[in-house]
DNA sequence: CAGCATCCAGCTTGATACTG
DNA sequence: CAGTATCAAGCTGGATGCTG
C-alpha cells in the first residue's frame, strides 16, 4: 500500500517540507547543526553566504515543521541556540549522507560537465 | 581530513550541483527516473505541477552533471528516453532515502506546526 | 547579540505560441 | 511527441536601518 504522503503530488503538505529542508538554505542549515548546538551568528558564518533575513526564515520554517528547536535565554545579551530535534536529526543524517556523496563524486561531476560542454560547444 | 569539496562554501561548485539536485524539480525528477527510464511527457505527468519548460531545463542541468542519461531515438514522431546514470542512481537512493523518512514522519511535522501556530496565535 | 520591517532589483516561473 | 522562444508577473533574497 501507499503512504497517505507522497511528494509527487502536487496538493501534499509533504513537498513543501521537503521544500524547506532541501531549499537553499535549509539544507546546509540543517546540515551545519548536525554538528551540534550553535547560536544564529555561529551559524551565519557556518552557512557561508547566507543573509540575515534568510536565515532567520530558514530556520522559523524548520522550527514550525519540527525539525529544529530554539532555545532562548532571557539574558542581556541575549542567547539563543539552535539544535536539532530528535526527527531533524533523522532528517539530518540522510541530507548529510547525500551530500558527502555528492562532494566524494564531485571530480565525474565535472568531468561529465566538461564532456557536456565540448560536445554542444562543438556544434 | 577534509574533502576537496564542501557544500558549505558558497564558492565550491558542489553547492551548484547540490542546488540542482535538491532544487524544486530536480529532486522530484531524480525520484521519479529511479523506477525506471521515462519518456519527456511521461515524466511530466509524475511530477505533478511542473511545466514544459522548467523540466526542459531541470533536464538539461541534470544531464550536464552526469546524474541523467538522454537516449534520442531518430524516429519521426521523436521519441526521447531519461534514465538515471549510475552516479545519478547512488544520489536518488539517498535523496528517496529522505523522502520516505519525510514522509513517514509527517504526521509528526503536521503535529508540530499545529502546536506551534496555536502557541504563536495566542500571542 | 538576535532579530524584525521595509524597499526594490532581478531572477525564477508559468503561460502562450511556435518548430521539427 | 519533444521540445524552444518570448514575455509578464511575482516571488526571492540582499541591503539597509532599527529595536530590545
């Protein structure tokens, strides 16, 4: 039988969830926090790249959806630490497992680029 | 030590391909093509709500990675096959990997965003 | 430090029309 | 069938300025 969610469906709440963990920055937001805890500007420099805003919306979407939780101390300065959630861990550990699949076959990436390119570049 | 390649640096070229990969279509894409080849307007039926044009271009870039194969048979109606290179099979299994664990776990997900919308609302 | 509000340039996307 | 070309609209995201 088939799951009540399924991506490929246009309508299903599932694909905008995989929309913010694999978005431009959800990705690397989660994968940095795999790590461990970090604070927003830790991780502003970790996500190399990313503003401010972005950030911060980054990381509202995967704490509504439960994947990261925020832990904000009422000092002066505040404090605030982001961490993973049990399911963002879950989650995390297979973005991760993709991603360092990616880096280890980075160099048939680019070969395959450079192939593509002569090819069309010829004609 | 550290691989060549890291994601987390906005200059490494593994970012762009990780863009295209976990991009709005190219995912969906790769996780359609892992049952099998498929033909262009078959493809756009699975993958619910994308257009001509941007499978066009998804196409393209996955093909340029290396991640797909495009088998053009000279007939006339033309008839155009997608598959999955090896490499792009290694990569669809880890990002189907997380598919299903996402979507096994949205009831968490939906669960999460209900608490989390009554306890900002209340505010 | 941790963030929100606003502005707006430009990139992405979808619709439409067309080709081989 | 399998695309390409063009164009407008809307959303994304960066810069800036401000708050607690």
């Amino acid at each position: 039988m088939d799951l009540p969610y399924n991506v490929f469906a246009k309508l299903c709440p599932s694909r905008g969830t995989l929309e913010h963990i694999t978005g431009r920055w959800g990705g690397l937001t989660l994968g940095a926090l795999h790590e461990g805890s970090l604070r927003f500007n830790e991780l502003r420099r970790r996500v190399d790249g990313v503003s401010e805003k972005m950030l911060s919306q980054t990381l509202h979407a995967l704490e509504r959806d439960g994947l990261v939780h925020r832990e904000a101390q009422p000092t002066n300065p505040p404090r605030v630490d982001y961490e993973l959630t049990p399911l963002g861990r879950e989650v995390a550990e297979r973005l991760l497992s993709l991603i360092h699949c990616l880096e280890g076959r980075m160099d048939d990436v680019l070969a395959a680029r450079e192939r593509y390119d002569t090819a069309r570049g010829a004609r």
